[in-house]
C-alpha cells in the first residue's frame, strides 16, 4: 500500500477500490469498463459534469477522480447520492496519471496504490433515536431503493427527487426532443413511471411521502447532449438562463410526460406523492406550471415550491395558498444571493451558505411558512451541516432532506436529538 496523494471528497465518504482508467474524450467514456474508477484528465470537465457521470454510472463506473471541480457540480451531487466517492484533486498532483489501469483505492480523503480494508460500520442504534424533526432523504436514482431499503426504514420518506437525475439515465445523453421525437411521448411518460414505480410503492406502504421536483436541466447540459445543437442556443450564463419552470412554461413538450408519468401512478392508487417546480420567481409562472400539472390530470396531489431564487424567498406570501411544502434550493440561492458562481472555483472562498445573508433570508421564510403550516425542508449537500442547521432551528424548520445512506441519516438524526434537547 503506497500513498499516492491527498483529496477532498466532494462525493459520499466510503472505500472505493478498482482499476484507475484515464478519461481524455468521449471514446473513453463510451469504452469505460464496469468496475473501474474513472479519472478525467486536466481541462476535461468544462462544463457541468452530470450528463457524463450518469453516462459512467450506467457504464459501471464505481468512483470518481477530478482536477479542480467544485462541490456544487451536479456530477458530484450525482455521485454523492448514488453512494460513490468523488475525489477532488489539485492539478500538482499529476502524478497520478502514471498509475493509468492500476488498482488503486480511494479512503478517507486519501488515493493510494494497491488494495486498502474497508471498516464495516454497524447502523443498528439509529432505532433507539427518536426526534420531532423529519429527516427524508434525496433520491434522484429510485433504483437505489432496490440495493439498500434500510435506508427506507429509518427516514421519513423522500424529500427530494430530482427529475433530471434519473431523466439522464433513460435519456443516456440524448437530447429530450430527440428522444421524444424518436421513442414518442408516451414512451418516455412509461420509461419514467417504471423507474419510479418501486420506490413510490415502497414508501406507500411505510405511508411515506415521494416529493418530485421536476427538470432542471439547462441548456448547458442539454446542449452538450447528442442532437443538442440542433435544439438549443448556446448561453453565456446558463444559471440564469432558460432552466427550470421558466423553461417547462416556454417550451412544454418536455414537460408533459412528466406529469403524464406521475399521473399513471396516481391512477395506479398511488397518494404519497408530491411535485414542486425549480427555479421559481413569481407566482404567475407557478399558476401556469400547475394548471399544466392539473390539465395533465395531476388533481389529488401534493403541491410544493423550491425557493432557490432570491424573488421567491422574498415573496413567498404569493406563494402560501397554492403550496404545502417547501424545499430550500440552498446552492442557487447561496449563489443568486452573494453574486458568485457556483461553479467558478476561483472563487469558491466566497461561496458559503452560512453567510448572514443566507441565513436571514431562510429564516423569514420559514416563519412565514411556520404560520401558514406549510413544511419547510433544507434539500442538498448542505442538510447535514451542523451550523447551518443549528442556525435555522429556532424559526421552524420542519427537516431536511439528506444524502440516501445511513450513515449520513445517522449523523442528522443525532444532530437533531442534541439540538432538541438543548432547545427543551
């Protein structure tokens, strides 16, 4: 066992052992073989990471390596929930490019060359914790429910789904319009309800709720797919461009078969499930999103809002009578609120959700909401920090929505027993 060098793990915390595979191109990922961990070489990933670690994923890719990401990327969000580690490494630490189809292992923030133990961790005492706060998971990957359902038992249900996530698996790089266009409409509404079906039934049965946020894809993302330039103009800020309910308002073909999807499985009898739009400003946009949802035949259902924008949080009296939950998109709106790129890693000293501002901001809306008894939830890498989370206790904080693995549900479980006791 030879260190080979540091990182910062932008992904989940576990042992990752395999065969490390450089990637300088699209070949390398269309030939990347199961089992191995893959590296992208410098300069690689330009633009946001999801569609080609979705791509790796459904290669068999098990762990991630990068020179100069950040953690805000959507590709190490990605990872992260699907229970993978993704290294974060400086671009002095070339060296490792010279142990190209070598075992290596990925521990505690550490690469090494060889074959490294991994600790077994028992889960049993989360059953003896008992809290007020909720604590539901992500899950963007429904498959996941299906290797671990432990993880079902000891949450409170899904908070928050991202429909991009698991549209990247069935789309498998291909821009949506192309894939609607090729496969139809109804397909795609059929492809979507089967990936949800297992776990929207499981959490039925435990009275569970599924909350789905629909696509957020931007056109960075989307151009970037196959066929993607013959549907999509190039942006030169695509955080701000045309994503999320703005784009779902504009351009609706895409997002028809979503709630088509989710209306099958409400006449399959299923009632546990929630919707909520990204990248809200007004209510007048969110009336269209809905009546479409309502037209599609989405009538008994849960309504909720993202607030990720600074309009929305500000405004969020617009919103109450036409919602009952709410989840915080805490990385835009970090970002909207300090004006820094979240993607930007020269400037990702300034980018920092405990900021006052932050902090202020979310709790005005979550003592509007307290009022109106509408669920607030903080969604995101951020939901297990500590300090954030201490900081928003006291105005309300129905819960958060964390990382689907039972270690991170532990930590969140106890962090809340201790806080609840110290508030008592």
């Amino acid at each position: 066992m030879k260190l080979i060098c540091n990182a910062k793990n932008f992904g989940i915390n576990t042992v990752t052992r395999g065969v490390l595979n450089i990637i300088n191109n699209q070949t390398d990922i269309k030939n990347f073989k199961k089992g191995n961990i893959a590296l992208f070489n410098v300069n690689f990933l330009t633009i946001d990471s999801l569609n080609i670690i979705s791509n790796l994923i459904n290669n068999g890719a098990i762990g991630f390596i990068s020179f100069n990401n950040t953690k805000s990327d959507h590709g190490c969000i990605a990872a992260k929930e699907m229970g993978m580690n993704f290294y974060n490494i400086s671009d002095k630490q070339k060296k490792i490019m010279s142990y190209d189809n070598k075992i290596i292992t990925l521990k505690d923030n550490k690469i090494y060359y060889g074959k490294v133990k991994k600790n077994k961790i028992s889960s049993d005492f989360i059953k003896k914790i008992s809290i007020k706060h909720k604590v539901k998971v992500n899950l963007g990957f429904p498959s996941l429910i299906q290797k671990n359902k432990k993880f079902v038992n000891y949450s409170d249900g899904v908070g928050f789904c991202r429909m991009e996530f698991l549209l990247s698996q069935i789309l498998n790089n291909v821009h949506p319009a192309k894939y609607i266009e090729i496969n139809g409409l109804n397909k795609l509404s059929a492809q979507i309800a089967n990936h949800l079906r297992p776990a929207v039934k499981l959490l039925s049965e435990k009275k569970l709720e599924y909350w789905i946020r629909t696509d957020d894809f931007s056109v960075e993302q989307l151009i970037n797919m196959r066929f993607g330039k013959d549907y999509e103009m190039y942006e030169k800020n695509s955080s701000t461009g045309l994503r999320g309910i703005r784009r779902s308002v504009k351009i609706r073909d895409f997002i028809i078969p979503q709630f088509k999807a989710i209306k099958i499985l409400l006449d399959e009898g299923y009632n546990n499930i929630g919707i909520f739009p990204p990248m809200t400003n007004s209510i007048k946009e969110y009336k269209e999103w809905k009546k479409m949802g309502e037209a599609t035949g989405l009538k008994k259902i849960k309504w909720g809002l993202m607030v990720e924008t600074p309009r929305a949080a500000l405004m969020i009296d617009e919103f109450i009578k036409d919602i009952k939950f709410v989840v915080f998109g805490t990385n835009d709106l970090t970002s909207f609120l300090l004006s820094v790129d979240r993607s930007n890693i020269n400037v990702q000293n300034i980018f920092n959700e405990n900021d006052k501002v932050v902090i202020k901001v979310l709790k005005q809306v979550i003592k509007t909401c307290t009022k109106n008894s509408i669920e607030t939830f903080v969604g995101g890498q951020i939901a297990d920090n500590e300090n954030f989370i201490r900081a928003l206790s006291d105005s309300g904080l129905t819960g958060v929505s964390v990382n689907p693995d039972l270690g991170t549900i532990i930590k969140t479980k106890k962090l809340y027993q201790k806080i609840e006791k110290q508030i008592l």
